[in-house]
C-alpha cells in the first residue's frame, strides 16, 4: 500500500512542479522560472495546499512579486486554493542554474545568453578574463559593451562591430 501512496504522491509531486514551471519571467518572457533556474522546489502539503521555492536572480529583483502573484494564479487555475511561495536567498542563484534550454531561448530572442561559469564561493586560481561575447543575431564574436547595466541589472549591453546590432547579454553570474 506504500508504494501505491508513494507512486500517487510522485505523480501529484510531478504535476504541481510541471504548473510552477509554466510560470513565465515576466522582464523576458520567452523563459519559464525552470528555463532560468530560480524554481527550487514545490511541495503539496496533507491538506492539499502547495508551497513552492524560489530563489531570485540577485535580492532586489523586482519581478518577483509578479512572479509571486503568477505562481498563485497558475494554482488557482488548477484548483488549488492556496499557494504560499518562499524567497530563499541561500545559496545565491547563479547563471549556473539556468538550464541549456533557457540559454537557447535567450539566443533566439535576441539576448546573448552567459557564457562560461560562474565562480560562485569565491576563485583561488588565475585571474578570469573576460571573454568575447558572441552576437545573438550574427555569431560574430567582434562585439564590445557598451554598458555594465543594460534593461535589467542580470543584462549588459553590448553592440555587434560587424552586423551593428545593438544586444543585451545576460551576465554571468
């Protein structure tokens, strides 16, 4: 009989993971809150209430709140009648995190997704450098920032010397 509850709770596990993984950033839309890495968890409780675990980008991120309200939203839909969503700021989110597909969404939204990894926990090897970011509309790699800070702190702006396109480069972090 375990096994049958057991299987059943698997199942209901998979399913409110699968709607909290719907739920769209709203500053990019084209990425789920899966895709970008800052779902952490989501769990149903006896009495059928879901409690789900975010992490967001950096602290002060302002989309939260939205994503909080559409994480309610999409439960509601479902029939559930109460969400309750947790920010956990420990560890930190990391570019790391996002998934191969959300770097590939990025790239064809026109955002050069990041490259390389972060160094999160701090780095006692060489120095890093700074490596050429590649031009989501040309692939070329003769590109240049043009700002640290692009539409969104996660974002730098940078422009193409070939194509002249200008782009936002999702920062590693």
């Amino acid at each position: 009989m375990t096994a049958v509850a057991t299987a059943a709770q698997e199942q209901t596990q998979q399913q409110v993971w699968d709607i909290a993984a719907t739920v769209c950033d709203p500053e990019i839309p084209v990425l789920t809150i899966e895709d970008l890495g800052i779902l952490r968890d989501v769990q149903v409780t006896e009495d059928e209430k879901v409690r789900v675990t975010i992490t967001p980008t950096y602290s002060g991120c302002p989309a939260m709140d939205a994503i909080r309200d559409d994480l309610k939203a999409a439960f509601a839909r479902e029939g559930y009648k109460a969400t309750a969503v947790d920010l956990v700021l420990a560890p930190a989110w990391t570019t790391d995190w996002m998934t191969d597909a959300g770097k590939a969404k990025l790239k064809a939204y026109g955002i050069a997704p990041p490259s390389g990894m972060a160094a999160a926990g701090g780095h006692n090897g060489p120095v890093r450098l700074s490596l050429a970011v590649k031009c989501p509309q040309c692939s070329s790699l003769n590109t240049r920032e043009l700002t640290r800070f692009g539409s969104t702190s996660c974002k730098a702006l940078y422009v193409c010397k070939d194509c002249l396109e200008p782009f936002d480069y999702f920062k590693v972090l």
